[in-house]
C-alpha cells in the first residue's frame, strides 16, 4: 500500500491514464442507454439490491449509480482502509441511512455516546426514523446493549468539547454489535476506525473533506455488507450525491493531509496563545491539558486537529462579544473550511439539545483555518479586550 498522502493524490484515478486524462470526467447523465431490455433489467436488478456497476453494462438511473461518485467513494474508501464507501446528499442524509438500515435490519435500537453533533442527537432523541435510542458512557456501553441493538454510535472528537472516545474499547464492550465513528473532525488524515474495529465510519463531506465551504455531502466508509445494505438505502430513499459535488469532493481529497496538517499546526498555536488568557477558563484541545486522559493521541489519533473550542470567564456575554467582534476570523457554522469560523455551540448548532445534554454558555468553537496564525491570534486578543 501507498503512503496516506500518495493515496489521497491517486485514489480512485486509476484508469485515467488509460483513458488519456489526467483529471476525472464528470458525468452528468441521469438516464443510460440500455443495450437490451434483459441486460438493462438485470444491471436494474444488480443496482437496485445494492450491488457495484458491472463492468461494461448500463448504470440505467443516476440514482441507481454514477460514475463520478462511485470514484470519490473509491478513493474515500482507500483513504479509510476500508472494503468500501457509499456517498449521500448531506452529512445527515448518511447518518440516516445508517440509521435506517439498521431498522431495516430489525435492530432498532441504537447506543449513543454524548456528545453527538446537534443534528444527530435531535434525530435520535425525536426517534422519528423508528429507531430507539439509549444514551451512554462510554464504560457503560456492554449493560446498554440489547438484543435488538443495530449499532453502537460515538463521534470522536466529540462536537463540540474535542472529547475523545476509546475506539478499541467501545468495540470490546459492543461485542457482536457494530461501531459507527462520525470521525468527521478528526478526517482520514488524522484517523482510521476501522483499523481500531469500527465497521462504519460517517464523515460530514461538507467540511473538511470538501474543503472550501462550498459543497454539502456525506460519506459512509463500511465494511462487509454494510456496503450494499446502505446503496439499497440510497436507491431507495434517493438522497444521492450530485455528480458535480461528487468531483468537487475528489479533488479536495488530493489536498486533505496538506490542509489538515496545516490548519493544525495553526490550531496548535491558537490553542497555546488561549490557555495562556485570563479570560479563557477552559481550552477543548486533544492537546490541552488534562484533554488527553486516556492517551489516545499517538495510539488512535495522528494528531489534535484543527478544531479548538474555549470556555470563557464572562460567560455568554463575552462569548457573544468575542462572535460579534472578531473581524477575520468569521461568525458562522460548520467547519473545515480554508477560512476560520467560530460559533456559539448552545445558542446555536447545539440548540435541539436537550439542556442537561447542551454545551455551556460560556463556550466558543473555533474552526481554525488556513490564515496564518499571528493574524488569527491577533484577531482574537482585538476581539477579548475591545
Ligand atoms: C456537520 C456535521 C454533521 C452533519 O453534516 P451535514 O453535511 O451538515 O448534513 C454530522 N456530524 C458532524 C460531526 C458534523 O460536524
């Protein structure tokens, strides 16, 4: 095998060369020609029951399979050392399909580990996709486990605190039971769960992998039959990738270990210049201290990322001056773009929590971008004290 960065360059471009390109074709058709009605309705059948394009027969329907897509999964799928990846509409739209394959499967009920990304945790505390959920720690997991359990969910980093979750360990204690990781802050770059025994592995695309705020995606990297179980989801309830946000997407893994290593090194200067603030009571780094008890950076982590959120003294109303005054850094949602962004987690992505579940007032997220890290800091220090 390649090198993680060899990879994210060639991933998924391997008959390219013999097409005579050097850049993906984007392939824009909704419907293909069928060569005849038995053949057309068996690639139908192959597609429709979540088995991969034959070579050489017709895709029949984009929303059955596109070309464009299926590279971008291809090479997702590489980069997560996974059998495989399947590509929907929003980051939402893949955890739903997770979720639903797992009440198709007659496994309904979930257990989750807080904190979960806002989204998630309102679908799964509203329940309205049939599942059932039990909310966790993680050393409670094995006595949450039921015999309709379909998966246990975590996110590691956890939005928005930077928690870090055992991998190893939730898949010791969920048994025969599998692991769903949103590794969405951490990226392929920085992690891999399913070489820690995860089986699904969930990215919001929209952010980092995507890269430059401009697509809506998301991605499951799977193993087994988890694969064709969510493609037949996909066919199904049609929240299919658009083809051009499917390029976009390829081409930003090209870039992904060099922005990730980036904004990181960036993030790691701004969350030393914070800890070392009167007004900061707390720092959510991996590599703040005491944000690493359980020593999984090295051993699961490649590294803190580029994610940082901070507590303040003056509690939401400095926290709503810091949103309200920082001038390059921007007041705005989601995260993983080249442009630095902070938010207010309680007040706003965090809002369907449940309160006891909500991040405190007093905390600002930071996704630290790709600006040079003097300008960010200064940013800051004009923001805390004007
Ligand atoms: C943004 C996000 C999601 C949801 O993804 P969308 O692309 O917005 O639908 C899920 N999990 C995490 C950790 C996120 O940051």
């Amino acid at each position: 095998m390649t090198s993680a960065d060899t990879t994210a360059v060639h991933a998924g471009r391997d008959d390219l060369r013999a097409l005579g390109l050097v850049v993906p074709p984007i392939d824009l058709s909704s419907t293909y020609p069928l060569p005849d009605i038995d053949r057309g309705g068996e690639s139908y059948e192959n597609l429709t029951h979540g088995g991969q394009l034959v070579p050489g027969e017709s895709p029949v329907y984009l929303r059955l399979w596109n070309p464009t897509v299926a590279r971008f999964e291809a090479g997702l799928a590489a980069m997560e050392h996974a059998d495989g990846a399947v590509a929907f509409a929003s980051g939402m739209a893949a955890i739903t399909a997770v979720l639903q394959s797992a009440v198709a499967a007659g496994t309904p009920h979930i257990v989750a580990v807080r904190p979960l990304y806002g989204g998630t945790d309102s679908l799964l505390s509203a329940g309205f996709l049939g599942t059932k959920v039990t909310w966790a720690e993680p050393g409670a997991i094995a006595e949450a486990i039921q015999p309709d359990t379909g998966l246990v969910y975590i996110e590691t980093p956890a939005n928005p605190t930077m928690d870090l979750t055992d991998i190893e360990a939730v898949v010791a204690a969920a048994g025969d039971v599998p692991v769903a990781v949103d590794s969405t802050f951490a990226t392929p770059v920085l992690q891999n769960p399913i070489d820690h025994g995860a089986t699904l592995v969930i990215h919001s695309a929209t952010k980092y992998i995507g890269g430059h705020s401009d697509v809506v995606a998301g991605v499951v990297a799977a193993q087994g039959d988890w694969l064709a179980r969510l493609r037949t989801m996909r066919v199904l309830t049609g929240a299919v990738l658009h083809p051009e946000a499917a390029f976009l997407l390829h081409r930003g893994l090209q870039t992904l270990p060099v922005r990730v290593r980036a904004a990181q090194e960036c993030a790691r200067q701004v969350a030393q210049w914070l800890a070392g603030r009167d007004e900061v009571t707390q720092v959510f780094y991996p590599e703040a201290a005491g944000r690493d008890p359980l020593g999984l950076l090295g051993r699961q982590m490649r590294g803190p990322g580029a994610m940082v959120s901070f507590a303040l003294a003056g509690g939401y109303a400095q926290a709503a001056k810091v949103a309200g005054g920082v001038k390059i850094i921007q007041h705005a949602v989601s995260l993983g773009g080249t442009e630095s962004l902070i938010q207010h987690p309680a007040a706003v992505t965090h809002r369907p929590v449940p309160p006891e579940a909500r991040p405190a007032a007093s905390v600002l997220r930071f996704s630290v971008g790709l600006e040079d890290p003097a300008d960010l800091i200064a940013d800051l220090q004009q923001a805390l004290e004007g």
